[in-house]
C-alpha cells in the first residue's frame, strides 16, 4: 500500500502509475493538523510501504512559525517511523517554489526543505524528494492559480518519485 498523505497538492493528485495507493491530502492542511489527521495511520493501514507526505506550505502561507512547523513534521514523521519497525518508507516531497510566492516566503521555503532534506538523510527509513527543478522545466507545470500543480506538473512529479 502506498499512501499519499498532506495538504491539497496531495489531495488533488491522482497518484498513478502507482498501483495499490491511497490519497488521503486534506485542501488547507497544516503541520498543527498532521498528528490529529494522520497519527494513527499505521493502525488503518498496516501494510504501508510507503507514505508520501506534501506538508508545510499552507504553514508559510499562514506565516507559523518556520521552526516550530519543521518540529511538528519531524516529529510526525519520526512516530511513523517508530511505529513501522522500520518497514515503511517516509518521502518527504519538498514544498513547491511557485512563483506567486513572497521572496520572504521563498526564503523560508528553501529553509524548510533543507531541513527537510538534512532530516531525511539521518534516518533509513525517510527521504527526500526534491522535484522543483523537473517541475519548473516545463512552462505549463502550475495550474491556473499558479499554486497548484497542472496535469503536466503532477505527470512530472509522478515521474520524479516513482523510482525512490
């Protein structure tokens, strides 16, 4: 089972090619919800391989505190992990540089994903996804809303995770 967990650029993915997966993304999802949503996920789902988690943009959108939502997220991610028993995979997916960001809020996303990406390389069962590039590769990669990610966006990210 793969699960596809987060905020709304989960919710409005439809994960193929991947077989066996579920999309549980909430619309407006922040790290403040993560536990409440997600926390007991192993129990519902106890033969996860692996869980996708798109989480913290609405947190900058919201202006949280940077910090304190890079601890929620690690912290959910390490119970998952303590849970598994070390058979389920955490890929984190870094946070999408739109361009209809603030430079401030540009800042705090690269903070967080390097974070992100630091975090994930100290434990073998979580990585790290970073898409932005593949993604801004191609000129129609963002909905009409410039936040969200196209049919073409989503194809691109379904291609850049399905080899972890």
């Amino acid at each position: 089972m793969n699960l596809f967990i987060g905020s709304s650029i989960i919710e409005r993915w439809n994960p193929l090619p991947f077989t066996n997966s579920m999309n549980l993304g909430i619309s407006g999802l922040t790290s403040n919800e993560l536990q409440k949503e997600y926390g007991n996920i192993l129990s519902k789902y106890p033969t996860t391989r692996n869980i996708y988690l798109y989480i913290g943009s609405n947190d900058i959108i919201h202006n949280n505190d940077i910090h304190s939502t890079i601890k929620r997220i690690t912290e959910f991610m390490e119970s998952i992990s303590i849970s598994a028993l070390k058979k389920t995979k955490i890929i984190f997916i870094a946070i999408l540089k739109s361009p209809n960001r603030t430079k401030t809020q540009k800042m705090q996303i690269d903070y967080l994903n390097r974070k992100m990406r630091e975090f994930s390389s100290s434990s073998p069962n979580n990585y790290f996804c970073n898409c932005n590039r593949q993604l801004k590769s191609s000129e129609n990669y963002l909905h009409n809303d410039q936040t969200h990610l196209s049919p073409i966006g989503y194809n691109r990210l379904n291609k850049c995770i399905y080899f972890l």
